[in-house]
C-alpha cells in the first residue's frame, strides 16, 4: 500500500477523531492513544472496515471504542 494513503479513525458512532496517512492500519483489538478535545486518551480498535477510493486506492475506516 502506497505511504500517501489516507486512512480514518472514528469512534463507534462514525464520529471523526483523526485522518492518518501511511501504511500501516492497526488490527482489531489493538490499543492506541489518540488526541481528543485537547486531551490524550486510550481506545481499542473494535472493527477495521476497508474500501476501495474512486482513485483505486484502498481506505481503511478504523472504528475505535474507549478502552
């Protein structure tokens, strides 16, 4: 996968919580520290859905749950 890929993360609820470039989409069940409302906080990786862009590239939308 190419390194200028974009990827989201977004809680459960498809809230927004960070847009990420690069190649590597954590797994399910994976811890990771995310920024929110100015604030550090943990979240667990509860699904990891992949789509195909309209530019062929492959998206992953990574949904995360507090941990």
């Amino acid at each position: 996968m190419p390194a200028t890929m974009t990827h989201r993360i977004c809680l459960e609820s498809w809230e927004l919580l960070q847009v990420f470039r690069g190649p590597t989409i954590p797994r399910e069940g994976k811890s990771l520290i995310l920024e929110k409302d100015g604030q550090e906080k943990k979240y667990r990786v509860a699904t990891v859905l992949y789509k195909l862009a309209s530019s062929g590239e492959l998206m992953a939308t990574i949904f995360v749950a507090p941990a």
